[in-house]
C-alpha cells in the first residue's frame, strides 16, 4: 500500500513539473515576438529600393514598402524574373 501512494506521489509530482515546462515554452508559431526571435530592420531588409524577393518552400513572394509606410508581401508569378539576388550571410 505505501508502495502505490509513494508511486501515485511521484506521478503526480511529474506531471505537474511536465506541465510547467510546457506552459513556459513558446510556441514556435506564437503571433507575438518572444525573446529568442531575431530582428532585422525593414531599412536592411528592403534596401534603397523599398522592396525585396523572398525565397521561401520554392517560392517567391515580393515584400515591398507602400507610400504610407506598411509593408504588403505578395506572391510573385515564376515568370517575374530580374531581381537582384543577394546572398544571406550567417
């Protein structure tokens, strides 16, 4: 009898220090920044020219800066071609 509360005691224990860490851990796909996402100015990103070709999943998608200052992201046809590339150094 001891042995089974001793061993309900301990499951318990873990499932509450189980819970906890998954509480504290961020989704990946959380709406907000968290402390370890990585910040690059719109300035560096979109260059003089205001705008820029991402490549993402095999696509492309242009990320440009409008005349009031929001960014719009839109997704390029193949066809669209002549954008400068640039390499990402990390």
């Amino acid at each position: 009898m001891i042995i089974i509360v001793a061993l309900i005691f301990i499951l318990r224990a873990m499932t509450r220090m189980d819970n906890t860490a998954t509480a504290e851990k961020p989704k990946d796909n959380a709406p907000y920044p968290v402390a370890t996402d990585r910040e690059i100015s719109s300035r560096v990103l979109l260059g003089s020219e205001g705008r820029v070709v991402i490549e993402h999943g095999g696509q492309r998608y242009l990320l440009r800066q409008t005349h009031a200052g929001k960014l719009i992201l839109t997704s390029k046809r193949p066809a669209e071609r002549g954008a400068r590339q640039v390499s990402s150094s990390s």
